[in-house]
C-alpha cells in the first residue's frame, strides 16, 4: 500500500502543477497528456512500421522466387505441348 501512495504521489503533484491558474490548461497538462504521449505512440509505430517493412520485403522476394518457378513450370509445359504436336 506504501508503494502505491509513493507512485500516486509524483502524479498528484504534476496535476495540481498542471492548472493554468483558471486560463484553462497549463504547460505541464500539455506536456504529460499531449505531448509526451503523442511522442511515444509515434515512437511505437515508427518501431512496428519497420518490422513491416522488413516482412514486405521477405514477402516481396518470396513472390519474385514463385513468379519465376512458375515461369519455368510454363516455359516446360509449353516445350512439352509442343513435343507432342
């Protein structure tokens, strides 16, 4: 319970230092619920956005290997139809 009040403690202090003094949202509001949250999510999405494009790129190779086997599949079919006519 002691560590609870210890961990609530710096959060109570940042809101009560949030107030604008009665003009509306001061600086600190703005920092910890706007900007500080905007910059993580933007950190987190900047992460995932390149391990998909890793995957992208896997994918991509994995497209240009059967796009040639089958090709080559064809180009065998076709000598094949060919040799029976």
């Amino acid at each position: 319970m002691r560590l609870e009040r210890v961990a609530i403690l710096p959060l109570v202090l940042a809101l009560n230092n949030c107030s604008g003094q009665s003009e509306g949202a001061g600086y600190w509001f703005h920092l910890i619920f706007v900007l500080i949250p905007l910059i993580i999510i933007g950190f987190i999405i900047f992460i995932k956005s390149e391990k998909i494009i890793d995957s992208l790129f896997a994918i991509e190779g994995q497209l240009k290997k059967l796009t040639n086997k089958v090709e080559n599949l064809e180009e065998k079919l076709k000598k094949l139809t060919e040799k029976e006519q």
